[in-house]
C-alpha cells in the first residue's frame, strides 16, 4: 500500500513532466528528437514489460513479438485506414495475440515460460516470413504514410502517459495487489482465494497492448519494414535489461534504467559497431551481478542503512 | 449437521497410496486432532481439504458444499483457510500486506482503509510488535508462523487448518500459543491441527484422528486414542504394544 504517498500528487507530477516533455519538439534539433523518439519507444516497452513482469516474475521475452505484431498492422491496413483506425487496429491484434499467448503459457513457470516467449518471438517471425514469402510473393513492405517526427513523438507521449496513468492505477488496485501475491508464492495466492491464470492474463494482456501500439506508432518511421527488422530478438533483450537496471518494484524503476542504456547503445553503435554485441553481453552480466534489484532496489538499500545507523 | 465431513476419502500419487478410505466427521465447534507418525498422511488430508490438490476419490462436505471437485481459490472462497507445515509468508511484502492478502480476496473482502485496520487490528491479535510496514522475511520464524495465522484468520473462515501450528515453539511460547488457539474456538467454527506436540493435543482438541501409512488406526478423545494399542504399537512399534 502506498497510502502514505497521495494518488492526486503522483498524478500531478506526472502531468507536469509530461507538460514539460510535450515542448522538446521546439527545443530539438532532427538528431536530438530522433534520439528522444528512440528513448521514449524504450521507455514505453520497458515501463509496460514491468508491469506484468516486475510483480508476476515471469521474465518475458515476447516484447518484440508484440510490438512487432502492431508494427506489422499499420504495414498491411495503414495506407486505407484513417490512423486513429489503425492504432485501434494494432492494439486489438497485440490483445488477441496476449490472449492467444497467456492461455497457453501462463501456467509454464519460471525458464520455461521464459523459454516458451523466445520461442513464440521467433515462431512469429518465422510465419510472417513464411506468409509474406509463399502468399504475398514479397518479403518486405514499404510504409508510406505521412507522419512527422513530432508526430511520432507526441504520439509516444501520449501512449506513455496513457501507460503510466494504468500502471499507477492498477498498483494501487486489487488487480495490482493480487499480482504481486502470485509473484511471492502461487500457492498462497490460491489459498488467499484467487483465481491465478485469470489475473495473470489480465495484466499480461494490457501490457502487450500497450508494446503493439508502440510498434505502430513506430512503424511509420522505418518506410520499409520486414520480419527480421519488425521482430528482432535484440530488442525484447534491450527491454529487459533496461527494466531491470531500473528496478521493476516502482512504477518509475524502468525509466531509470532506459535513459542511461539507450544513450550507452546508440554510443556504442555508433563507435563499436563490430564489438557491439560483446558489449552488449558484459552490460548485461555486469547489470545482472551487481545490481540484481536494480537502481531502485539500491538506492532503498542504501536508504535503508542510512535509517539504521 | 457435521461442519465438515470426510467420506472414503482417497489419495493416490503413482503406486502409493498416500490416503485411504478416510473417513471422519468434525462437528461444529470442536477442535480435531490429526495424529499420526510421520509419512502417515496428515498432511496430505490438510493438502485435500484445502484444494491443493485433487484427491482420487472419495467425498469432502463442508456443511452442505462438496469441495473434492473445487479448486483451492474457490474452497477458499468457501469458509477453508489453512497455514503451511513449511511456514509460507510473502517475503518481500509487509506484515500489514501480507495479513491482507488473506482478507482482500475471500472472507470480508474489503480494500483500502478498511482493508488496513482489519490486517493491524490481526496482527495485534496474534502477538506481533513489529512495525506493520516491516518486511515479512526479516521476521523470525515464530514470528512467521504467527504472521500466517494472522492471514488465515483475516479470511474469517469457517474452518481453519493449522498444520504443524505450534512445532518448534519454546514450552513459554508454547504457552501463549495454545492459548490463542483455544480463543479461535469462539471465531470459527471449526479446526483442524496437524500436531505432534502432546501437551498441546490434550490441551485443545475435543476429538483426534489417528493415521498410519494413509488409513485411520483410531478415533476418540486424546487419552482414549493415545492409549489405544494400534497407536502405540504404530508410533513405537510391537514389542512395547
């Protein structure tokens, strides 16, 4: 319970960071935004990769299969669709395919629900390259839509106050509450009298919509898309690592963690591009060994000892 | 009519037979002893009644409802709360959270204020002088043990299963212990204990049940069930039957 912390408090500071961030557009050059549309994309995959993954325990590696689900949907219906349309679209595949997915794997627990979600990535983009190759005869797709940047970006804004606005919410509510009772102890969570697969699906799917929707909000800005660049694995590792960084115990662990790493991977790209994935490996490992609750997790230890002594 | 009632009760996993053709009835208010050498089964019949698993067959009535078909969360949500031979808290979350995981779901269902002075008010009840918003996992193990009776009160169940409640407590604690349990009589309407400690079974239970290798040996009063030649030749063996 963080009864002590007032809901209206929260909320209005979000609302005024958000006011804050709307204006980057004027401040940006074409680098700087493109940057920030790149650490927002981060910030909303790992925010929503939290939700569900931070109180439940179940490590997914499914992030990219679901944003690249959404991203797909605005290469097949977005050039005859109006656009509002089309992130409708892309959020109900992403909820089908969450539901399609949490029936069938919430009840795997620990490696081999991880497994399972890896898995499901690459059978994904194995059937879309299948389809696109023997049905449509082409591999990849053009997205022509007029988009701007700034538009990209407020969208993203958007979708992430939308996104934090359900996160604080469904922490403070019985759903929340029950989430983070199955994540300690299953068991106890049914004798406590919940109906376990129900509320697990239920978080599940409200965060792979929100993933969906950032693919589609994304897509405009490659022009061309196919399945190796839609459903990269690379990706799901990234949201993962940065979550995890930031610490999943508070709704604002995972941005901790986004805007150190994005800014660390775009350096790294741009100078190591051959060590890229060497380095990559030993952030991970070094994040995984020495920060295993993440910043948040550290700076409450810490806060903690000060209390004490 | 019985408050709970086991009828050929049966349990097996592969070849063994953990629990067989059990059958006992517990009436309303009393406290039932579940006696019996370790590996006897008792804690499998806890596992039964609660839903934590299926039994084979056989029937478990609770008042009128039959539980062998439910799952745990729905005999939970039927007046069945228990606490764990293995103490089983929620480490990372708090005492005041941990005692309402047992009454936000089942039971009072209640949320928010409510919800929070209930969970003090049973943390009170069962002796704890920790600060609420202490982590569960840095509490001792009696401490533990407390903290789950707390959460399986707060569900106000009608029947409530303590499995191994009192084991490792010290003869003053002890004590206290088997104090707090008789004071439940009055709040639900019946208990189950898995129990090894004598002085506890004769102290609480009105009628015990005794098992060995899954079937009942003997059922009476805790002198007549503990003088009873098959119980003692099951707990020490033949020669001194």
């Amino acid at each position: 319970m963080k009864s002590t912390r007032s809901l209206t408090a929260v909320l209005a500071g979000g609302l005024i960071v958000a006011a804050l961030l709307a204006l980057l557009p004027w401040f940006a050059d074409g680098y700087g935004l493109s940057m920030s549309i790149n650490i927002m994309n981060y910030a909303i995959l790992a925010t929503a990769w939290a939700m569900f993954s931070g109180p439940t325990r179940y490590i997914s590696l499914a992030t990219v299969a679901f944003f690249g689900v959404g991203a797909y949907t605005v290469a097949v219906v977005g050039e005859w669709m109006p656009w509002p349309l089309v992130l409708l679209c892309s959020a109900v595949t992403g909820l089908i395919l969450a539901l399609l997915v949490g029936l069938s794997t919430l009840r795997l627990a620990g490696v081999y629900f991880v497994i399972f979600t890896f898995g499901l990535t690459e059978l994904i983009r194995q059937v879309v390259t299948w389809y696109e190759v023997n049905i449509t005869g082409t591999i990849g797709r053009y997205v022509f839509l007029d988009i701007s940047q700034e538009v990209i970006y407020w969208q993203q804004l958007g979708l992430g106050v939308l996104l934090f606005l359900a996160v604080v919410l469904i922490q403070r509510s019985r759903l929340g509450f029950a989430l983070r009772i199955i994540g300690e102890d299953e068991t106890v969570a049914r004798h406590c009298g919940l109906y376990t697969p129900h509320a697990k699906l239920a978080l599940f799917a409200i965060s792979s919509v929100f993933m969906a929707v950032a693919g589609a909000i994304m897509a405009p800005r490659w022009t061309y898309i196919d399945p190796v660049i839609a459903f990269n694995p690379v990706t799901s590792f990234l949201v993962l690592i940065m979550a995890l960084l930031g610490g999943v115990q508070r709704s604002y662990g995972p941005l901790l963690g986004v805007i150190p790493l994005a800014l660390l991977f775009e350096y790294l790209n741009a100078n190591f591009p051959n060590h890229y994935s060497i380095l990559l490996g030993i952030i991970f490992m070094i994040i995984v060994y020495l920060l295993p609750k993440g910043v948040v997790g550290l700076v409450e230890r810490l806060g903690r000892k000060k209390v004490k002594a | 009519m019985s408050l709970l009632n086991l009828s050929k009760l049966e349990k097996r996993f592969g070849g063994l037979v953990a629990v067989n053709q059990l059958s006992f009835t517990l009436e309303p208010g009393q406290i039932l002893g579940l006696l019996g050498p370790n590996g006897s089964g008792k804690t499998t019949v806890m596992n039964l009644i609660s839903g934590a698993f299926a039994p084979t067959s056989g029937s478990i009535r609770l008042g009128d409802v039959e539980l062998s078909r439910l799952r745990a969360d729905q005999i939970a949500q039927r007046g069945v709360a228990r606490t764990f031979q293995l103490v089983r808290v929620l480490p990372e979350m708090t005492l005041l959270e941990n005692v309402m995981a047992g009454l936000v779901f089942t039971g009072p269902r209640l949320w928010g204020q409510a919800a929070e002075q209930n969970a003090l008010a049973l943390l009170q009840r069962v002796g704890i002088e920790h600060p609420p918003h202490t982590l569960s996992g840095e509490l001792t193990y009696i401490d533990q043990k407390r903290l789950e009776l707390a959460r399986a009160l707060a569900a106000r169940p009608r029947l409530l299963l303590l499995d191994e409640w009192l084991a490792g407590l010290n003869p003053s604690e002890l004590q206290v212990g088997i104090a707090l349990i008789r004071s439940l009589k009055t709040e639900v309407e019946g208990i189950i204990l898995v129990e090894h400690v004598m002085d506890a079974i004769h102290a609480l239970c009105d009628r015990c049940v005794v098992m060995n290798t899954g079937s009942k040996i003997a059922e009476g009063t805790p002198s007549e069930v503990l003088s009873h030649p098959e119980v003692v030749r099951a707990y020490l063996g033949d020669a001194d039957a």
